[in-house]
C-alpha cells in the first residue's frame, strides 16, 4: 500500500530511496510477476473447477499475502545500506509485520491445495513452472528493451524548465496524504559521465573531495541559468541542494522541501540522497570531517561559497577531525564550468543582456539619494565607513533599479560599495546601462563601473584605513578574503543593513503591494470560474493547459511584468511535491473527483504576490476535509495571533502546526516568508518556521 509505506516514509521509519530503491527493474520484475500470477491463476481455476466444494473451501484458507515478500525485499545486502541510519532494518521490519499482519486478519480467505488431489496438483505444478520459464523470457526481453533505451537516452539541455520554482509556501502539503510513487513526475538526467570527467578533474587539481553549493557569487537562492552548477551535475533542478563528490561518492543534501523531487532527478546509483535536518543523517561538513582520509584536501569555488559555509567546514575539521589535517583549497576555476564547457550535448548558457531599468519612485516610494543618506546614516551609527553589498535584492532596492538576469526575480548581476557620505559604487556590465539609467545614478552620487572590477578596488590600499561591513553570508569567499587580505581594511562581518531596511515597507509600498493583491485576486476569480465552466462543459483541463491559462488572466492586469515563481498546478499525488513543476509532470487532468492545489504569483511594478489554494470540485473525502480543516485552524491561529515584541517567527510558528500535530500530521517545510515589492518572492530577515 502506498499510503502505508508513505506513512512510514513521514515518520522516518522509512527512508524513502529505500522504498524506492528498486524502481529501475521495474519493468522487468513487473513482467516477471505478472506472467507468473496469471499463468497460475489460469491453471489453479481450469484445476479448481474439477474441485469438490468441500476442496474449494478448503482452498480458500493459507495462502500468504502477497504483501509478505516485502520484507524479504528489505532485507536484501544491496538494499541495507540505504535504510536510514537511525532505524535498524529490524525496527523497520517489524513495523512492516505489524501492517502486515493487519492486513492479513481481515483479508478475508486464504488459499491452500492441501486437499486437492494428486493429479491435480502435477497439473497445477507444471503450469507454474511453464509459467516461471515464460515470465523469465518475457522479462529478459523487457529488461533489454529498458536497457537499451537508457543507454539511447541523451542528455538534453538543461535546465529544462526555468529556474526560480518558488520555496517555503504556508500551504501545508501533509505529507501523510501523499503516494510513495508519483510517476511520470520528471525525467532522469544521466550524469554518470559529468561526475567521472569531474572526477578526473579533481585528480589533476590534487583534491581528495570537491564542494558544489547551490548559490552564484552573490549567494542568491535564485541563480541564473548561467551559474547552476549544481542542478548541471547532479540533474536535480530544485532551489536548494548542496553537493560532495569523491573519487568514490557523490552526495547531495537537500532539505524536506525536495526529498521527493531529489529522490526522483537523481541518478541512481550515481548519486546518494541526504536528508538534511533528519535523524541520523550528518551535515555536509560532519560528513567530509568523518570520510576524508588524513592529509586529505577539500577543493571548492571561492567565487559561489560564502564565507559562513566556508567557516562550517572549516570549524568541523577543527573540532572533528583534528589530527586528520584536513585541508579547504580555493581553486581558480570552476572545476563543473570545465565539464560543462567541456559537454557536446549540453551547452553552458551565458549570462543575460537583458538592459537595467528605473524603478519609479512613485512605486519605490524613496529617492536613491534618501536612502542612501539613510544608510551612510546607520554607517555612521555603526562606526563603519563603507558596506560591501552583494545581495542582488539589496542592491536593486537601494538604487530604484530592476533587471532581469534571473528568472522571476527582477534583479540583475551587480556588486555595490555604499559610503558614509552617502556616495556609492556600482559594479556591473555598462552593455546592460543605458543612457536614463546611467543619469539616473549620476544624479544620485553613485559611480558605475565594471562588474569585475569590484575586486580591484576591495584590494587597493591607496585608500587609507578603512573600516568596511559585509553580510558573511551573503558574501562569497574569495572577496572576503580580498578584504581580510588589505591591510588598510578593517573588516566587521555583520547582517546586512540593507536587508533590515527593505524589509520594512514604506507606506507607497504597503499601498502597492495591497493594490497589486487585488488585481491578481480578480485573476485568479475570473481562473476558477473558467475551470468550473470548463467542467460544466466537459472540457479538459490538465495541470499545464490550466496554469497557461492562469498566467494570460494575470498578464491582462494593470502593471503585470511577470510570473513571481513557476506556477506550482498540481492534482493530487502531485502537490506532495514542494516545487512540483507541471511542465515536467504527468500533466494530469483537473477533474471533478481529485483534489487540486494551485502554488501561483505574479511580479507587478508596485508589488509582489505569492498565492497559493487548494480546492476540490467534487465531494472530498473525509481524510481530505479532516487534513484541510486543520490546515486552516492552524492559518487561523496564527493570523488572529496578538504577541509582544521580540517573539520570533520560530516561537509562533507552534500555532499553525498544532491543530495538525493532534493528529499526527505535519509539514517538512516552512510556514511563511517575507515577500519583496517587486523583487525576490522570498525575502528575509523574517519568517515563520
């Protein structure tokens, strides 16, 4: 049952790459028991019809479920490894019996050939066997057939789909309610030879283990398409994900965002899902300071790690690992960029051209000059001269500019430099200024200059003493390290101030962003009465035909620039995927009689939206209504909450789970996030989770 086993997955009493594990012979066992049952079947019903009744009831008695075989499965040697190391295969073993055993009690009759004649049973033996030498054959030609298609199979272009699949909804997608297998959900990308020729590549540069975040040299969740390193080696296209490759493994740790998604893009056995967060599952960096042999060497990017990830790791060999002497290598180059550049099936692609624009202050709400002069003021109450910043949010908020390098996400490649008396420098590509643009800094005091130059100016010790602040997580290592490594710079790692600004809405921006929920309300009405009348009139709708039509509803409203994130249109089974993406889905149709949870928002020029329903057209099960009912006690709860100041999101975030945890349900990610005005749909410091 796949409830069952999804059952034991929530609970972690399953992992579910075990559950999982045999799926590429699929086919082939498939086959193999299929022919098999139907042959006996076939023989035991032309033996049974000679049978007295007294036989036939007898024959109704012990035979065993076919469920019982699942423990032989887990206890396979290959199979072992894969349970979760805080459960033994024995604990998860019993808790299968247990179910088992359930079953079996009220499965009704069992059969037995006890009583039937010996003639009969010759005869019922020989059909079982001509069936095994049959279902053999069959299945070896499926297996062929399977093989040779993934050996045909060819890398296509990635990333299939855009990037920025939105992150961290308040939905509460209950785990317990999804199916153990959702097919057909996305394709697996074979990667196999990417990680060998890595490999080799980690051989020449003389290091024992490579690192591969997620991030760009800007550390954004986000990235262009241009800086998926990550989601190239490994084929997992979720936001999240943080890989370690050996001469020997090769890992990624997600979140419980992706467990499904990651345990259905990796190849297998390529690649080993880590389930970060669950018991018994180490940290990325716990990992490399347990398996790394003494004297072992740690090479990364230091252009895409931060320097907080680089400090993680530089912590545990430390305190882990000591007497190994392990050691971090930045190396020149991105060791993936060679493989991709390398690779005659998948091109790298180049970073957008796409031109800057204002952002009118009439949405903004504030000049650039004000709030520069509001952050050379907060410089000056931090004793700081200058502030590195490298957030790409952050730095198009502070400027009133917008781009449009990043899917979904407004923003545009750029480092700035802002300054106690209220000047600033702006490092990006000049081929993206044009002439409005470039007056529009001009006239607020900031400086552009080429996007790489920033280096340049963080090492030049002309300047005199200077104290600067930088965001540590935020920031990638190799120029803090340009920072740490100028002896005129006096460098405080600190929360970036600009993200503690933007984060507070100004009063245009409150008004813009209630405008634009509006608006987009008023699309997604006018969406579930066309998905209404299109059932009244027996036309079908699938996942990807109703978030098209969704997104034209959208576009016809007042100030539409774009969608906010790929529209997450999912039936059933499918919204138990986090990110679920239709266009690499079954593309199931939206009927009557399923459940349907649409994850959808748009970028407005006076704000951003992030909307997510979940509906039934039909009667919903109770099991439905009873997960949709404390759903929406918990959202109640935690919007009618009144609390004093200094109560943290983590502190509320009890409010929107207890109604579920009474049931023993919950959610493996997040409650809620800030949202940007017109710019990232995910914006920090805040958030409840």
């Amino acid at each position: 049952s796949a409830v069952e086993d999804t059952r034991l997955i929530s609970s972690g009493q399953l992992d579910y790459h075990t559950a999982t594990s045999v799926a590429p012979h699929k086919d082939g066992l498939a086959c193999l028991f299929s022919v098999a049952g139907l042959a006996v079947t076939m023989t035991l019903m032309l033996n049974l019809s000679a049978a007295s009744p007294s036989q036939l009831h007898m024959a109704t008695r012990n035979i065993p479920h076919p469920g019982a075989q699942v423990t032989s499965v887990l206890a396979r040697p290959s199979l072992q490894p894969r349970i979760s190391a805080h459960q033994s295969p024995g604990h998860v073993d019993s808790r299968l019996q247990r179910m088992l055993s359930d079953r079996m009690e009220s499965s009704g009759p069992q059969f037995s050939t006890s009583e039937i004649s010996p003639a009969h049973q010759v005869t019922l033996w020989g059909g079982a066997l001509f069936a095994l030498v049959a279902s053999i054959t069959v299945a070896a030609f499926m297996a062929g057939r399977r093989l040779g298609a993934r050996s045909a199979v060819q890398p296509t272009a990635y990333p299939q789909t855009k990037p920025g699949m939105h992150v961290g909804r308040a939905d509460y997608r209950l785990y317990p309610m999804a199916m153990a297998s959702v097919a057909g959900t996305s394709d697996v990308i074979v990667t196999a030879h990417r990680v060998e020729h890595l490999r080799h590549l980690m051989a020449e540069a003389g290091v024992s283990a490579y690192l591969i975040p997620s991030s760009d040299p800007h550390m954004s969740e986000y990235t262009p398409e241009r800086y998926m390193q990550r989601g190239y080696i490994t084929g997992f296209d979720g936001s999240f994900g943080f890989v370690v490759v050996t001469q020997k493994e090769a890992l990624l740790w997600t979140d419980g965002r992706y467990f499904l998604q990651a345990s259905q893009q990796l190849e297998s056995p390529v690649w080993t899902l880590m389930k970060g967060g669950q018991p018994g599952v180490p940290t990325s960096h716990d990992w490399v300071a347990a398996n790394m042999d003494a004297g072992a060497v740690v090479g990364f990017d230091p252009w895409t790690m931060s320097s907080t990830v680089y400090s993680q790791f530089a912590a545990a060999f430390k305190e882990k690992a000591a007497d190994k002497g392990i050691q971090m290598k930045p190396l020149d180059g991105n060791l993936v960029d060679k493989v991709w550049t390398e690779d005659s099936k998948v091109s790298m692609p180049t970073v957008s051209k796409d031109p800057v624009f204002i952002h009118d202050v009439k949405y903004a709400g504030k000049s650039v000059v004000d709030k520069l002069t509001d952050l050379a003021k907060e410089l000056e109450a931090a004793g700081q001269d200058r502030i590195l910043l490298t957030a790409l949010d952050d730095i198009a908020w502070l400027l009133n500019l917008r781009g449009a390098d990043v899917n979904f996400n407004p923003v545009f490649l750029s480092y700035c430099i802002a300054c106690r008396d209220g000047t600033a420098q702006v490092f990006m590509d000049p081929a993206k200024v044009t002439a409005e643009v470039a007056a529009h800094l001009t006239a607020a005091n900031v400086t552009l200059l080429p996007y790489k130059q920033v280096a340049d100016v963080l090492a030049d010790t002309s300047q005199g003493p200077v104290r600067y602040s930088y965001d540590p997580s935020l920031c990638n290592m190799k120029l803090c390290q340009i920072l740490e490594d100028n002896p005129k710079a006096e460098c405080t790692p600190q929360p970036s101030l600009v993200m503690f600004a933007k984060s507070i809405k100004n009063d245009v921006e409150l008004r813009g962003m209630r405008r634009c929920h509006v608006r987009d309300a008023a699309a997604l009405c006018k969406y579930f009465l066309w998905l209404e009348d299109q059932h009244a009139a027996g036309h079908p709708v699938t996942e990807v035909t109703g978030a098209a039509q969704l997104a034209k509803f959208r576009a016809e409203g007042e100030h539409f620039v774009s969608l906010s994130f790929e529209t997450i249109s999912s039936v059933d089974s499918n919204a138990a995927i986090i990110h679920y993406n239709p266009n690499n889905g079954d593309q199931r149709p939206i009927t009557a009689d399923s459940m349907y949870l649409l994850d959808s928002g748009a970028q407005y020029l006076d704000g951003t939206t992030d909307v997510t329903r979940t509906m039934h057209f039909g009667t919903p099960s109770a099991k439905q209504k009873e997960c949709f009912t404390r759903a929406l006690k918990g959202h109640l709860a935690l919007s009618n909450c009144v609390f004093p100041d200094h109560v943290t999101g983590q502190q509320l975030d009890v409010l929107a789970r207890s109604a579920l945890w009474q049931a023993g349900l919950d959610y493996n990610h997040g409650t809620g996030h800030g949202v940007g005005c017109f710019l990232n749909v995910h914006e920090g410091p805040h958030g409840i989770s």
